[in-house]
C-alpha cells in the first residue's frame, strides 16, 4: 500500500481508509491491474 500510495500522492492512511470506506478487497487486485493503461502515467 505504501507503493501505491506516493504514486498516488497521498498518504497510507488515506489510501487505507478508502479500501475501508468503498470495501475493495486489496487481495482481488495483486498483480496485473486489468484495464490499467499504464500510457496514462
């Protein structure tokens, strides 16, 4: 999550509290995020 996070810009509480609050399951999305377009970044 701390990876995910300082790319995103924000903190790991944050990024923790937004799994919480929209209930994603951080196990569904190891790996290959499908869809992602990488470009984009």
């Amino acid at each position: 999550m701390a990876r995910a996070a300082r790319k995103l810009g924000i903190t790991e509480r944050m990024i923790g509290y937004k799994i919480k609050k929209y209930g994603i399951r951080k196990e569904a999305y190891r790996g290959e995020m499908v869809g992602f377009d990488s470009s984009r970044w």
